[in-house]
C-alpha cells in the first residue's frame, strides 16, 4: 500500500503519520516522487486502519499498489470529481475542443472561430506541427501563437496548441490556456515534468503504439511535478487495418475511466483520416462515455495545408455538434 501525501504536506504531518506507523509495527520506506511524498508499506491492507489513515492530516489518498497510479489513479477511500474550472474551461460538458489542423493565416483562424465558438469549450490550431516528412508545412510558430491569442480576446474562447519541446512550451507559455503534448511525444519524459512544472492544464494524446498502462504512466509523469489537471485524449493506435489512418480505440474509454479521475476525450478525426467517419465515431465515443471530444474543421478543407482530408466543413461541425450535445444528455440521464 501507498500512502500518499497531499502536494502541500508538512514534513511534521509525515512524521505523525510514521510515527502511527511505528507504534502499529508496520515497516515503512519514505519516497520523494517530484513535488509529492509517499510512504510506501509493507503488508497487506487488512492490517492497516485505512479510514484511519486517510484522515491523518496532510494524507490525499492511499494507493494499493505501484501499479495502481498513486496521484492520477482512482485509489480507493477518495474520488475525485475533476473541475473543469481548474482546467481554465467554462464548467460545461461535453468538453468540445475544434479547429484547424494547423493555424494558416490569421484570417483563417478568424473565420472558423466566428462561425464555431459559441459551440466549443476550446480552440485548437497548430502552431508547431509535428509532420512526418521534413518538406511538409511545420507551422506558423510564434506567428500562429499571436493569432490563437487574437481568436481568445475577440471570441472569448480559450485556446490550445501542441508543443513538442521545453523551448516551445516557453515560447507558446503566454498565449496559450491549455498545452497539449500529441501522440508522438507521449513518451518524451523529459517534456513531460516539464510540463507538469508548470501551472496550465495538459491535453496529453495517447501514444501512436501505447499501451494504456504506458498512456496513464506518462500522464502520472506530469502530475508528480505538481499539476494534475490533465485531459486525456485517445487518438488512435497503429494497426494492420489500412481504411482508415489508425484504429479507434474506443475500449481505452470505460477503461481508463475506470482507473483514474482525469477526463477523458477521443479526436475522432486523427482516429479515423476522414470526415465522413467523424460524426458516427463522435456519437460512439460520447456512447462509450467520453466527456469530450477534439474535431478538426476548416474553412476551406480542400485547401488546407494540412490534414484537409479529415477536416469538417463549418456548417457539417455545426450540425455534428448539435447532435453530440443531445447524445451526452441522454447518457447522462441514464
Ligand atoms: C494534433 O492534434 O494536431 C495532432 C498532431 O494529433 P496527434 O498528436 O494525435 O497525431
Ligand atoms: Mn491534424
């Protein structure tokens, strides 16, 4: 068992709690994990007191195991309802995150965000874009980033973009609400504790091979460097199957809710290449009990410089999005 402190635990706190330990007999070893302390115990629960336990001061929550994701996982004697406030969104749910692939220009930003935002949480456009080949359309950068902040003050909608470096997430630190790291950096540990250092939420996709244990590890990564407000994002995994870019995962949805309290989106249109496969996969994914999902549109789809074939027209995310919302409200009355 793991008895995990909570991120502002005094060290007085941690020696009550070891000295309960020591008069119960119970060996124990002290573990600094990042910002967090957990002391780590040697028997089996039924020894232990756990109400008692949990109610020392200074105790978030106990974990059963390694394995078991001592800050991010759904440990029991504690469940956390996550705040969508902490994650800089307005509290409104189903978490509706859309927009280009790539920002373009600042006149194509504008156009989607005028015709989609009172509909969405947050706005997405690529400022770095991480492109399989080294010819293809990187991103606007630093340019990009102004025109996200422009679309925040004019639409009031915040907004998102990917980051695939330390260097990056300082550059992009001040225009953006919500920092994503995307499937290919899944595993850059480093990026990782950087991002969980800093103070903004992070949509973290599922890795293009990666296992959900392997997802769920990288995302406890993060919280151990202090911040837990983390939105996962499935996106697809790599297959045999050629219809379709990858394979939509939708299982990894119940799954990883049953075994941690972060949200948990899909992005139907990395998942499937097409956006004629984006509306049923959005309805499935809001059926299988996701909180949200990421949707690529663009204004002019066949001209995009990136991802056009799965992008939505503006009117078709539009109705798409009408019926996501009267779905999730069905499930929700269940
Ligand atoms: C993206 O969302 O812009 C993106 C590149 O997606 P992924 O990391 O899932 O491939
Ligand atoms: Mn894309």
């Amino acid at each position: 068992m793991i008895i995990v402190m909570s991120l502002d635990s005094t060290d007085m706190q941690v020696n009550d709690v070891v000295s309960r330990l020591e008069m119960e007999k119970i060996s124990y070893n002290i573990e600094k994990v990042g910002l967090r302390t957990l002391i780590l115990l040697a028997v089996n629960k039924d020894r232990i007191d756990e109400v008692f336990l949990a109610n020392y001061p200074g105790v978030e929550s106990l974990a059963s195991s390694w394995a078991s994701l001592p800050i991010i996982g759904k440990n029991y004697l504690e469940y956390r309802e996550y705040s969508l406030k902490k994650f800089n969104l307005k509290e409104e749910k189903p978490i509706i995150i859309a927009g280009p692939c790539a920002v373009e220009s600042r006149d194509q930003v504008f156009d989607i965000a005028k015709h989609i935002h009172d509909k969405i949480s947050l706005f997405r456009g690529g400022a770095y874009k991480p492109r399989t080949s080294p010819y293809s359309f990187q991103g606007m950068g630093i340019d990009a980033l102004k025109y996200l902040k422009e679309v925040k003050e004019e639409f009031s909608v915040p907004v998102v973009s990917e980051v695939m470096s330390q260097k990056q997430l300082e550059e992009a630190y001040d225009y953006l609400d919500v920092i994503q790291i995307g499937a290919r950096n899944m595993q850059n540990f480093e990026l990782l504790k950087e991002v969980g250092t800093q103070d903004k939420a992070v949509i973290l996709k599922r890795g293009l091979s990666a296992t959900i244990e392997e997802w769920l590890n990288a995302a406890e990564y993060i919280a151990t460097r202090g911040n837990e407000n983390i939105i996962l994002c499935e996106r697809g995994i790599r297959t045999f199957s050629k219809d379709t870019r990858n394979t939509l995962d939708l299982s990894s949805v119940p799954i990883v809710k049953s075994r941690t309290h972060l949200p948990v989106i899909v992005d139907p249109s990395h998942a499937t290449g097409y956006w004629n496969l984006v509306e049923p996969m959005a309805l499935a994914a809001i059926a299988a009990g996701a909180d949200g999902l990421m949707i690529e549109v663009h204004n002019a789809p066949d001209k995009a410089l990136s991802d056009g074939d799965q992008s939505l027209k503006l009117e078709r995310f539009n109705e798409i999005i009408t019926k996501v919302k009267k779905l999730y409200q069905l499930m929700t009355t269940f």
